[in-house]
C-alpha cells in the first residue's frame, strides 16, 4: 500500500494537515493504550476496593453505564467534527468560540499534567525489580522515551502502542485467572452483601454512599475512550470511522476492566487483609501466584504505563498543534506547532513542546498535579453534554455521521452524575475541593486572555481539516470566522450528511 500523501502545509491558502494513514483498528489501539485499562486496575481499582470495598463491583457497574451515556456523547459530537482539536474545537462550533476557548484551556493543562501523573507510576512498578529508583528521574525518562517515539509516523506507532496494549492485556487475563481459579465467595455477595474494611482492621456492612462515592472515582477509571477524535484528521473514513473507535474503545475497556476487578474481589483469600494491604494488588497476586509472578506483572504494568504515556503523548501534541492552527498565540508560536515532520507527518515541533512541559511536570508535588488535574474533566464532560443537545437544535452537528439512540436521555443523565462528582468533590477538603477552585481559576485566566487578547485580534478562528469543507467553517462563505462573541457559528446544516 503506497504511503499517504503529506499535504504541504498553507498549500493554497490551505491550514497545516496531517497524514491521514490510520484505519479503525490503529486509532482503536492508540485509544485502548491512552485508556490503559491495565493501569486503571493496578493504580485506580484499589482506590475504589478501599472507599467501597466488595461494593468496587457495583461502583464499577454504575460507572459502565454512565461511560456508556458519555461514549453516545463523544460518538455523535466527534462523527460531526472529527477534528484534532477535539473538545475545544467541537464546544467553540457548537456552544461558541469564548467556551470553547475555555476548554481549550482546561484540557491543555489537564493533559500535560496528567501526563506527569502517569508516568510518575513507571518508578513505582519498577520499584518492585529495583530498589532505590528516583521516582521523578524515571517519570521524565519515560517522558522523554515516549516524545521520540510519538514523533514517528502515527501507523509506527499504533503498531508499538498496540505491541504494548498486547502485554498489559496479558497481564489483566492472568490477574483475572488467579480470581476465577481460586473463588471464595459467591458473586451474589458482591451484589446483595458488600463489605468494607474499618479503620484498625475488620470489616462490616458498605453502604450505598459509600458504594455511590466510589463511582465518582471508577468512572475516571475508564476515562478516554473520547480521544479518538484527536486523530480524527488522519483516520479513513472519519465522519464514521471516529464514532465507531469511540464506542468499541469504551466496550473493551469497561470489559477489561470490571473482569479483574470482580475476579479479585471474588479470589481474596482474606477480605480483611485485602482491604488493610499497603498494595492491595500486589498482595492478591503474590498470595496466589507468588513473588515471581508478582514481579513479572509488576514489569508489565510499567511497560502499560510507558503505552499510556506514548499515546496520551500523542493525543496532546494534536491538542497544542491545533491550538497553534487557529492562531491562538503569538504568530512566531503558532507557525512552529504547526510544524509538520517532512518524513512521518507528524506535528514534530508540538510533540517536543509536548514533552519538554511534561517532563518538568514530573518534579512537581505529585498531590499538586491531583488537586490541578482533578475536575476539569468533570466540567469538559458536562461543556460536551451541553453541546451535544444544542448541537441538535441550532443544526451545528446535522451533518453527524452518527447519531445516539434515545436522545436526550445519554447526555440528560450524564449531566446528573457529573453534578453528583462535583458534589462529592467539594465535600473532599483534601483533593476535591482545591480542584474545584483550581478548575474555576482556569476558566476566569482562559475567559480573560480570550476577551482581552483574541477578542482585541479581531477574534478566534476556528479551523480544520482542510480536505472536508464540513470541518472548516472558513470554507463556507456563510459562515462567521471570527464570531468573538459567544454565539456558535459554522456551515449551514447538510442534510445529505445525516445518517
């Protein structure tokens, strides 16, 4: 098969344009490796056993359901702009430009930080092999790994992040098979009697605030399978293709995930000490499987750290490219990250940026990147329930190549869980709520440097990929570029587009 065509940056008046060499299953790859379900269940999971304890089972059930209403969201919202500008770009067409800007800014810090987070595990797992690792050191070496790596052609690296994903699902299977082989209780007590363990030891009855407080935590757990619309612009097919990645991604990982999970919870030896242990995880592995075993999963959930850090490195490249597109810093700064790689097509300029701010990142008071990262996503998420349902009535997401079942009930009841995280944050002195006042510092700087820099430019102009005229609103001669109101803009609905 002939290698893509690299379509030569402002060829024509024409914006920067990646390659468009990825299919379904690619995209499907590097979106399962920035989910990293492997991580989740290592790194999440115990969080949630700990707060719910057997009632982790129906925290991550409920969590499903809600993922479930989110993917419907991503689907529809991303098969009508599948653009590498993901959120922000579909909130600034369909909400307008000032709250699009705004998620911009919440997403690019939340991506660069989160980035730190993540790799800030790889010491933790390799720990168990090497004694003495520098946790910082390491998280930036793996940064630094993975910005090489992510500037490489996108099929090269669906191809590694997919090698990677191979092992970390290995992993799940035999953590899963250590709990089906060795049941001790039977599912229905998971269901009809869960159980927490006590301060001092013990357990007793898990209530249903606990079991619903945990939920808040399991649904981030499976957060990520919307990122598929960042490699929008080079998957074939992509009005289509994106929606399909989107809800496959989401199936496959709620699977990956609740499996192990409820096969831990129904294979513990001993509830009690399962729910005191330092390290639940490595505690069920190596009273079932052994200390080597232990260490050969503790390597793999460090090679799955190492994926996620890739693909997530990925993903925020195309966030910062695209940001630099539609002319959102200083003209110098906006021609370098919209730098394309002569040989791989890639955003090669973006990437580095990319990865210099995040492995700084990785010398940060790691309970700093929680309080920082902790809510914006919970307030993206709501910014895209709200755009799907004004998408449908001011006609900005009639040309969607998808369309959820059952609206307005997915983004409806996602908006009330959504409302509920954010009660449950505000109620954590710890974490939660300095996240909440950090998210809202977020919003008032982006609104501020939107109204007096961008407005003061004459506006913010959205752009896209410049072979779909759909995606770009500077294609259509109806449509307002610059629109540094509020109001949304973009091509007048195309009805031959709707499926």
């Amino acid at each position: 098969m002939a290698a893509p065509e690299v379509r030569e940056p402002a060829a024509a008046g024409r914006p920067p344009a990646l390659h468009r060499g990825l299919r379904t299953i690619g995209a499907l790859l590097i979106v399962l490796s920035a989910i990293t379900p492997a991580s989740s269940v290592f790194i999440i999971a115990p969080g949630v056993i700990s707060q719910a304890g057997t009632g982790a089972f129906l925290s991550f059930a409920a969590a499903g359901v809600v993922g479930v209403f989110m993917a419907f969201v991503y689907a529809e919202l991303a098969s009508a702009y599948p653009l590498t500008g993901g959120e922000y770009a579909i909130v600034g067409r369909t909400l307008g430009r000032l709250p699009g800007f705004v998620v911009l800014g919440l997403i690019l810090i939340t991506q660069l930080l989160i980035l730190a987070v993540i790799a800030l595990g790889v010491g933790t797992y390799l720990g168990v092999i090497i004694d003495g690792l520098n946790g910082p050191v390491i998280a930036a070496v793996t940064v630094a790994v993975a910005t090489v790596i992510a500037i490489l052609d996108i099929k090269v690296n669906a191809v590694v992040t997919g090698v990677f994903l191979a092992i970390e699902m290995i992993a799940l299977v035999v953590l899963s098979a250590l709990g089906f082989l060795h049941v001790e209780r039977p599912i229905t007590d998971l269901i009809g009697n869960p159980v927490v363990g006590m301060d001092g030891g013990g357990v007793t009855a898990a209530s249903a605030g606990l079991i619903a407080a945990a939920t808040a935590v399991a649904i981030f757990a499976y957060n990520g399978y919307g990122s598929a619309v960042y490699f929008g612009e080079e998957t074939h097919d992509a009005h289509k293709a994106v929606a399909r990645t989107v809800l496959w991604a989401l199936g496959i990982t709620v699977a990956a995930e609740l499996i192990p999970v409820t096969a831990v919870l129904l294979g513990a030896p001993d509830l009690d000490k399962l729910f005191h242990s330092e390290n639940m995880l490595e505690y069920f592995v190596t009273e079932r499987g052994g200390d080597t075993l232990n260490t050969v999963l503790s390597l793999a959930i460090a090679l799955a750290i190492l994926n996620a850090v890739i693909a997530i490195m990925l993903l925020t490249a195309r966030l910062i490219f695209s940001s630099g597109r539609d002319g959102t810093w200083l003209p110098k700064v906006d021609r370098a990250l919209t730098s394309i790689h002569p040989r791989f097509g890639t955003p090669w300029i973006a990437t580095l940026l990319t990865g210099v701010l995040s492995a700084a990142a990785c010398f940060l008071d790691e309970k700093f990147l929680l309080v920082v990262t902790g809510t914006s996503l919970v307030v993206v998420y709501g910014a895209l329930c709200v755009a799907v349902i004004a998408g449908r009535r001011n006609g900005t997401t009639a040309h969607a190549g998808y369309r959820m079942p059952w609206f307005p009930i997915a983004p409806v009841a996602a908006l009330l869980a959504l409302v509920y995280v954010i009660y449950q944050n505000a109620k954590d002195p710890e974490i939660g709520r300095p996240s909440l006042y950090v998210t809202i510092s977020v919003v008032v700087v982006a609104a501020a440097y939107f109204m007096l820099v961008l407005r003061r430019r004459g506006g913010w102009k959205l752009t896209g990929d410049p072979a779909d005229p759909a995606a770009d609103p500077a294609a259509d001669p109806a449509a307002d570029p610059v629109d540094s109101g509020g109001e949304p803009d973009g091509e007048e609905p195309r009805s031959s587009a709707i499926t």
